[in-house]
C-alpha cells in the first residue's frame, strides 16, 4: 500500500551522474522521474537498453539495473554487501566496500555522493560517485 503511494507521486526530474573509477572519470545525465519524501528518494532513468533505478534512505542506498544487463548492488557507510552483477547470461559476483555516504534531500533536487570499492573475482576498483538530480517544473503547476 505504501508502495503505490510513493509511485503515485513520481515526477520528471534531470538526473547528472558523475562516476570516477580508479581516477577515470565520466559523466551521464539524463531525463528521469523521482519520488521524494523528507528523508528518502526514489530515481529511475533509462540509460542505453536498460532501466536504472536508484533508492536513497537513512539505512543505505540501492542500486538496480535491468534490461540489457542486470546489476544489484548496495551501499551503507562502513559496511560490505554483495551484490549481482549480470553480463551475457554470465553472472558475476560483486562486493560494495562502502567509505564514504552522503546525501541530502531538499524539496525538489536530490543530491547524493559516495566513495566506494568495488570488489570483483578479478580485482577490485575504487570509485567515486556523485549525483544530482533535479526536479522539472511542470508548467500546469502554480
């Protein structure tokens, strides 16, 4: 029931994404929709072939990517999750090694930043991510 609450209240918003990945950095920005309450947010945004969405509250965030490939993955400071990480019908095992988590929630923009491992069979990588989204006005609205 609460679910179908939240889902109600999407609303089209612009989403920037920039990832650093062992110092490598690239952005994406896109047009999403978010659901927000006073501590918690929910984006989703197409990128590529899939569906990415994205789910931020006091005890972490979740990460969820469908369609093209499937990637799940976790994050709360200071601690360890595994994660699926799915590429050609091969399913990989990952880890999140959480640093750092931050985020805050304002009316209409979300914006969130966290510095991570990401640990794979074959190796791990560090990285960096910070996202802003920001809610688009809808002209009807007063």
């Amino acid at each position: 029931i609460i679910l179908s609450v939240i889902m109600s209240e999407f609303r089209p918003c612009f989403l920037q994404i920039v990832t650093s990945a062992d110092g490598e950095e690239s952005s994406f920005s896109a047009k999403g929709e978010m659901a927000l309450t006073s501590l918690s947010a929910i984006l989703r945004c197409r990128q590529g072939e899939g569906v990415v969405s994205l789910s931020i509250a006091s005890d972490g965030v979740r990460v969820e990517r469908e369609g093209d490939y499937l990637l799940r993955l976790g994050f709360a400071e200071g601690k360890v999750y595994p994660g699926v990480l799915s590429l050609g019908g091969a399913e990989g095992r990952v880890e999140t090694h959480t640093h750092r988590l931050g985020y805050s929630v304002g009316e209409n923009s979300v914006l969130l930043s966290m510095k991570y491992t990401l640990c794979f069979d074959s190796g791990k990588q560090e990285m960096n991510l910070r996202l802003y989204a920001q809610g688009i006005n809808n002209p009807e609205e007063k």
